[in-house]
C-alpha cells in the first residue's frame, strides 16, 4: 500500500480528514524547507504538496507566483526539491509528499530518469498542471509501474466526460479546484462544493480533496464536512513571508495546529459518512 492509501485509510479508521499543506520548495528559504515540512507534520499536517518553482505557472496566483519567483531567484530547480525530499525522508518515512509542478522541468531532465529519482528520492505523488488526462496515459503509467500515484485536478467547470477520465487514472486521491480562476482568489462556496464533490464521489473511490480559497480553520471545517481533505496554498504562503525566515516553521505549524483542532471537531458519523 502506498504512504498516500496508507495514510488516508488510517484517517478513516479514526474517523479524521486529511489536512494538506502546500508551500513552494526553497521558499522562504532553501534551508527552511526540511524544517518547515516536519513542523507542519508535528503539528497535524497529514501529506505535503510541495511546489517545484516554475517560471510560467498556469494555475498559481500572485502569491504563489511569488514564492516561485523568489525560490527560483535562489537557484531551486527540480533536482534541488529532489534533494529536499530525500533529507526529508532521512527521519520521516510515513508522511506522504507530493510534487506540485509543471511538465517543462520534468520533460527538461527527462521523464524517466525523473521518476526515477523521484522514486528514489521517497516521492509519493505528482500533480503536473499542464499534463491533463487526455494527453498523459504514458506518463501516468510510467509513473505508476513505480508506485507514484498521479493527482489529477478536477474544476467546478469540468463536465462529466472528464470527472470519468480523472477517475480512471488517477490515483492516490482526486484535487477537487473549489473556485474558477487561480489559486487565492475568491471566496469558496460550500455549498457548490459539496455538490460536485458528491458528484466526484459517484465516479470513484479515491478520496478527494478540495483547495483553493481555503484561508481559515473555519473554512477548512466547513469544506471538510464534505471532503476527505482540504488542501491549503496561499494562506500558508502569506504565513510564511509574515515575519523573519527564521520564525517560518513556527508560524506555519500554529496555523496548521488551528486547522487541525477544527478539523477534529468534526462529528465521527459526519466523518464517515465522506470517506
């Protein structure tokens, strides 16, 4: 079983939802990255999504297209992530990582030498942006002769025909965009997003995770009644740039405790009615 299957089945055991945090690698610093992941992890934090900086991002925000920026502007690149995970995995076997990225540097170092490293490296997933269902069966397949699961998006405008190619490749867990547009922007509104979430939910057993717009514990609650996982990118961003590098991994971890308290106060047969 992967660490991702592995981890959502233990949250449903418990009768918990996943809580996923997402930051951009080498941001706000390359040597806070390590720190940062095992803070948010000791502090609640079910997977990290961890962005691979990206010149041209399609789907990131100003606030997140900042962060690429400036981890760029510190020499990050894929091979340098890489090199994060592994550290990572040094003293942390259990929690899941995915790579949240675009196909240009994937397809620069060359894909299967790619998901070889990433394999080797302790990576558990991958969400490439620009590689959508239609065009990426190959890579999809290559991914998972080697147990990387691939997460494919879902938006509040994907039809049917979609949501049943999503579910026929994707696996480890389904990411459910809450709003249209870019990441921060909006506000999201649950109760749409409990409809298409039970629509997704009719297509596949994977769990499916919602992000975009989720800002505060009580939006994460909210959203989670319906979801098996809220994912948080922009927020945590702004978390991290709100201070002295140093404090990142404090700040990033009181906010992901906060989350998580909310999130545990879900009732357990609301809970398993989700998942």
């Amino acid at each position: 079983m992967s660490r991702i299957a592995a981890s959502f089945a233990r949250l449903a055991a418990a009768h918990r939802k996943a809580l996923i945090p997402y930051v951009t690698a080498g941001h706000p610093g390359r040597e806070i990255t390590v720190p940062l992941m095992h803070a948010m992890v000791a502090s609640g934090a079910d997977a990290i999504e961890l962005g691979v900086p990206f010149s041209d991002p399609m789907a990131d925000g100003p606030v997140i297209q900042r962060a690429n920026e400036a981890a760029l502007a510190r020499g990050i690149g894929l091979r340098d992530v890489l090199a994060m995970v592994r550290e990572f995995r040094h003293t942390d076997d259990v929690t899941p990582v995915v790579l949240m990225g675009y196909a240009n540097p994937i397809e620069r170092m060359g894909v299967s030498l790619f998901l070889d490293e990433a394999l080797s490296a302790g990576v558990d997933g991958l969400i490439v942006v620009d590689y959508p269902p239609e065009e990426s069966e190959d890579f999809t397949a290559a991914a998972r002769a080697r147990g990387i699961d691939m997460v494919f998006l879902l938006a509040p405008t994907s039809g049917d025909d979609r949501i049943e190619q999503v579910a026929r490749l994707a696996s480890g867990y389904v990411y459910y965009v809450s709003l249209k547009g870019i990441t921060g922007a909006g506000n999201v509104d649950t109760v749409e997003v409990a409809q298409r979430v039970d629509r997704i939910k009719r297509s596949t057993t994977l769990p499916v995770g919602v992000g975009f717009g989720i800002r505060d514990a009580a939006t994460a609650k909210a959203i989670a009644t319906h979801a098996d996982a809220v994912i948080i990118g922009s927020r945590m961003i702004q978390l991290l740039e709100d201070g002295e590098p140093a404090g990142a991994p404090a700040r990033a971890a009181a906010f992901i405790a906060e989350v998580r308290a909310a999130l545990d106060e879900l009732k357990p047969a609301a809970v398993a009615a989700t998942i």
